[in-house]
C-alpha cells in the first residue's frame, strides 16, 4: 500500500523517525544504522512496507530495496515478527546475514538479541536458496576459533558487525588460535 516515504526528518529516536510530509508526521521504525544516518531538517526518502494487523499498523522504512527486501523475508520466517527483524538488520549487516544463510551457520543469528538457537536455525531452512550470493562472493564457514574471537571483541564492547568484519579482514595465513587472531584483530581496529 505505501511503498516509498519522502519527507523532512523532524524527530529521530533509536528505532523511529517522524516525516513531515505536507504537515503529517508520519512515524517510521527504521533499523540503527539508519537512525544514526538522519538529522533533523535533512529530506529523506525511504522504502517502506506497511504491515495492519488486528493489534498493529505501523510503517518500516528502508534505505534501499535489498534491505526492504531481506525484511519481509525474515517475516516469513515462523516465529519472527517485524520487532524481531529489525532487530537482525539492526544487529547484522547484509553481507553478514547472507554469509550465515548461504553458509548455514545459525550462530551468527545468535548474537542477534531475542534470537534464539531455534529460531535461528529456522531462519537458516527457510531462506535457503532464497538469498542470492553476489558474483565473485565465497563464504566458508567460520571456525569454533572465529566465534571465540568474535564473542571475545563483542564482550570487549565493539559490535557484532564490527567483530565480525575484523575476523573476515585477517589475513588467509593467519594461525588458528585464539591469542594470535584476538591480536591481529585488535590491530585491525587501530588503523
């Protein structure tokens, strides 16, 4: 029904932002990286989907169609509803969220808050084949060691997508162990 929002941004809060458009303010719940993209006064333009329910109409808003896209195949997902996928958009970049797919590992779903193991690995079935890999791009699965690094930055306050950019950016002969990649990551951080 409404499939695009242009408008003036006057009011941004965490998960939403108020557009004015011809003096309505339309409410929009948008993912993080979104909000921290806004201010105040700037013209926006956002895919949008518009979901009415007996208890519920409320608009989210995109910054492009992948996004928008990868949404509303999350909320095919039994057991996710729209909170629950913002909450993985907000929490995990796409190329983040089309490695756990492709590459089936649901862990990475896990550092999702409110996502739980079986959850995750029911996104995992249902959008197999469903998330397309872009050309040229190879995932392999990541090791127990990965994860360790990954959930050691995380409890270190960087985020998941920061942490998990970091161990993606190591070099291909780095040693398996959780001491010498922690480091190489940390000085990944420094540049």
């Amino acid at each position: 029904m409404i499939n695009s929002i242009t408008g003036k941004v006057i009011q941004i809060s965490d998960n939403a932002v108020t557009i004015d458009i011809a003096g309505i303010g339309f409410e929009v719940f948008i993912t993080h990286d979104t909000a921290s993209a806004l201010e105040p006064g700037h013209v926006i333009h956002l895919h949008t989907h518009f979901i009415v329910r007996e208890d519920l109409m409320a608009l989210y808003g995109f910054q492009n169609a992948e996004e928008k896209a990868m949404f509303i195949q999350l909320l095919g997902v039994g057991g996710i509803g729209p909170k629950s996928a913002m909450s993985i958009l907000s929490t995990l970049s796409m190329d983040n969220i089309r490695r756990a797919i492709i590459s089936e590992e649901p862990d990475f779903f896990g550092k999702v808050p409110g996502i739980g193991k079986k959850t995750a690995q029911k996104i995992i079935i249902h959008m197999q084949g469903k998330v397309p890999s872009l050309p040229g791009e190879t995932y392999q699965k990541t090791s127990d060691t990965d994860d360790e690094v990954i959930d050691a930055l995380i409890n270190l306050g960087y985020s998941v997508v920061e942490a998990q950019a970091a161990v993606q950016a190591l070099p291909k002969d780095t040693p398996d162990t959780i001491e010498d990649k922690l480091r190489l990551t940390l000085q990944y951080f420094d540049h």
